[in-house]
C-alpha cells in the first residue's frame, strides 16, 4: 500500500471541524426557531377550523331544535 496522497496538518483540521460544528450548532438553532412559528400557526389554523367546523354543527342543530319547537307550539300553528 502506498502513502495516502492527502494530508491534513492537525490544525487547520481541527479548526475546520471545529468551525463545521460550530456552524451545524447554529444552523441547527436557527432552523428549529424559524420552525417553532410555522408549527404553531399550523396549529391555530388547524384549531380555527376545527372551531368553524364545530360553530357551524352546532348552528345546524340550534336551527333543526327551533323549527322542531316551532312545529310543535301552539302559538305557531295560527
């Protein structure tokens, strides 16, 4: 086997690595901050339609509950 034809002096490696974890350190802060607002605005969208779509069920049955009320009391059948 002959000599490796790369080398690498022992300082400038260990500051690149150094500078690449440092660098994996702060990219990897910095992805998960820009991602805490995405995942709670997907979050209140979610809520905000689950909360629409509840109202409106909810609405449906106020009205089925007064047209049964309307059917059924005797000032309505005039």
């Amino acid at each position: 086997m002959g000599k490796p034809s790369l080398s690498l002096r022992p300082l400038p490696a260990s500051l690149a690595l150094l500078c690449a974890g440092v660098g994996a350190v702060v990219l990897l802060a910095f992805l998960t901050f820009t991602l805490v607002p995405v995942l709670v605005a997907v979050g209140l969208t979610a809520a905000l339609l689950v909360g629409a779509l509840l109202c409106g069920w909810a609405g449906i049955e106020a009205l089925a509950a007064l047209e049964r009320w309307m059917e059924t009391d005797q000032r309505f059948r005039r």
